[in-house]
C-alpha cells in the first residue's frame, strides 16, 4: 500500500468514525475480490443496501446511518467493488454490466441476505435500479437518490466540466473543484467527506466503470417493487427542465402543482387556449413519478435542496395519512400501492459524486 492511498485511507476511517451509531465492518469474498460493508443497525432487522455515487465511498452515509438504523433497519453500506474505498479487486474482471450484477448477487448471498431494499444515490442508483430489474425477488423496494443513466441523460454542459475528470495527472484539487462546481460553491458539503472523495479520486487505483444503457419504458414497466425517485431540483447533471431567470427550475412541462385559479384549464381536445400551447408530458416526468407509462405519475411529493443533497426528504411516518408538507415526504410508485416507503433519511447527504 503505498504512502498516498495510506492518506486516503486515514480519511475514509476518520469519517466513518463520524457514524452516530456503532459500525460493524464486514467483508465478503467474492470471485471479484474483497467487498467491505459498514454495517449499523439491529441483526434482526430489515436489510437495507446503500449503495454510493460514483467515488464517495459508503462513508457518505454518515448523515443518515444512524436514522435509518433506529427506524430498524440492517444497514448494509457498501463500498462498491473497483471504486475508491475497503473494497478490494484484486479477482476476475467485472466484464460489462452482468459481472457487476453478479457481483451484487454473491455479496447477498455471503451476507446470507435473500431480500433486501435498495437506495442508491447517483450512480449507485443506476446499479441498484438494474439489479432491481436483474433480480426483482430479491428487491422488497427501491429508492433513487438523482439516480445518473436512469430516465434522463446528461446534460451537455455537465459532461463538458467533467471531462478533465478522466484526463491523466489526477490531483485531489482536480476533484475539489469539481465537486464545488457541481453544488454550486461546495458550502453544503461536508468538508471531511470532500476530502475523502478528492484523496479518493487522485491516491486510489481504481477498475474501469461499469456503465450501459438506460432502461428502456418496456423493462421499467416490468419493475414490480415500490420505487422512490428522488431528483435534485437544481442539478447540474439532468435537464429536468427550463430555469426561470430569475428563480429555480420550472418542473418539467406537464407535471407538478400548479397554483390554484391562475392557469385556465387546457381544451381537451389538444388545441391551443388563448394563444398558448397545450402542455404536453414529457417521458421524465412520466417515468420518474410514476412506476412506468401503463401508471400515470403522482403528484410530485418530494423535493431536493439547491445542493443536490437530500434534506430531510424522507421521514419515514408509515402512515400516508401521516405526511407532513409536501416538499418533505415521499411515497412509492408502484402499481396498486400508496403508502411511505419507510427510509428515514433526516439528515444531509452529501452532495452527489458522479
């Protein structure tokens, strides 16, 4: 191990230490290599899988670990296998997008966890809406965090600051200033995690990344778990819709609440009213609020902090008729069911990572 990934490391084991609830560090061996899992919440419980964006590390849960463990949950933080982190790929290569799902697979199965609910954020939401897709028997329900590559692509100009990303010559500030321009400042991140995920970037050799296409509306039709998308109303990474100029983005055309007595209703037959076209729903919108196109899409209940974190999004009542305001609960889409999914995540996230 050489000095720098030894800093890395001292970073990453100092923010863990920040965890407010006790962890146990598990590891697996798979045919990939060693998987490290921070676990934290009652053997008994329902397992929760964590799975991270691209270079944080599991460590990023530190702001929600603890609130997710006293809901009862077995949370199960992995530190995805190739990527900055405990785990270690030192095995056969992952080999496109069934090695990754494979791997998923042998690390519940050495966990001996036949079922389990899934939140992943950022990239690792894209992982864990595949695996849901891979193997919905053993998804109880799944929660998205700005997933990237699930319903909406990049947006251009996020690909273009990303690009030195992937240039040689890696150095922490490299990351740093990413990261600052991606939440616009960096002053809503927590600056030991910021540090974790720069030393991470530049110290630790890291597998090719895992990628493939989106779903399509076909595959996501045959998700049978109850899904939580969960966007960023000012992410730099999704075209979610036209910005106001002098205010936040508009929702996407066709979804969202409107303001009572200020928007005359539209013909029904599809022509213009009083000189303004009629909205139409664009294929985000339908996707991500609703559980596929044979679904129409709920209201929007749920709402992202300008940073791209996750404030307090979810608070777990149980009870739909137990929500507080709109902009802080959430509820799942699946077909046939209302009802809170559950996960109590109190606290702030850090931002996302790729």
């Amino acid at each position: 191990m050489s000095a720098r990934t030894a800093t890395f490391l001292a970073a990453y084991d100092s923010l863990l230490a920040r965890w407010p609830a006790p962890v146990e560090a598990l590891t697996v061996r798979t045919d990939h290599g060693t998987t490290r899992i921070n676990a934290c919440g009652p053997r008994d419980g329902r397992p929760l899988v964590l799975l991270h964006g691209g270079g944080a590390t599991s460590t990023m849960w530190f702001a929600n670990a603890a609130a997710l463990a006293h809901a009862g949950h077995r949370v199960l933080a992995v530190d995805l296998i190739g990527d900055p982190g405990r785990s270690v790929h030192d095995g056969a290569a992952l080999d496109g997008v069934p090695g990754l799902l494979g791997w998923l697979d042998a690390v519940l199965d050495r966990l001996d966890v036949p079922e389990a609910d899934l939140c992943g954020h950022s990239y690792g939401g894209w992982i864990a809406l595949e695996y849901a897709l891979h193997a919905p028997a053993r998804v109880g329900r799944l929660a998205l965090l700005d997933p990237n590559l699930c319903f909406a692509g990049f947006r251009p100009g996020y690909l273009l600051h990303a690009v030195p990303l992937f240039l040689p010559g890696r150095t922490p500030d490299r990351a740093r200033s990413f990261l600052d321009w991606e939440t616009g400042g960096g002053a809503h991140l927590d600056p030991d995690w910021r540090e974790v995920y720069a030393l991470g970037y530049a110290d630790f050799p890291v597998s090719r990344v895992v990628t493939g296409p989106r779903p399509t509306p076909a595959r996501l039709g045959a998700l049978t778990a109850p899904v939580l998308t969960l966007l960023a109303a000012r992410s730099r990474t999704h075209p979610l819709g036209p910005r106001r100029r002098d205010g936040p983005p508009r929702p996407p055309v066709g979804g969202g609440r409107r303001p009572p007595g200020r928007h005359p209703p539209q013909p029904a037959d599809g022509r213009r009213h009083r000189g303004q076209p009629t909205p139409r729903r664009l294929p985000l919108q339908g996707l991500t609020t609703g559980c596929c196109r044979r679904h129409p899409p709920h209201p929007p209940v749920g709402r992202r902090s300008s940073s791209g974190s996750a404030d307090r999004a979810l608070p777990g009542t149980g009870r739909p008729d137990a929500l507080p305001a709109p902009d802080r609960s959430l509820r799942s889409a699946a077909p046939g069911r209302r009802r809170t999914v559950g996960l109590p995540l109190t606290e702030r996230a850090p931002a996302r990572a790729g």
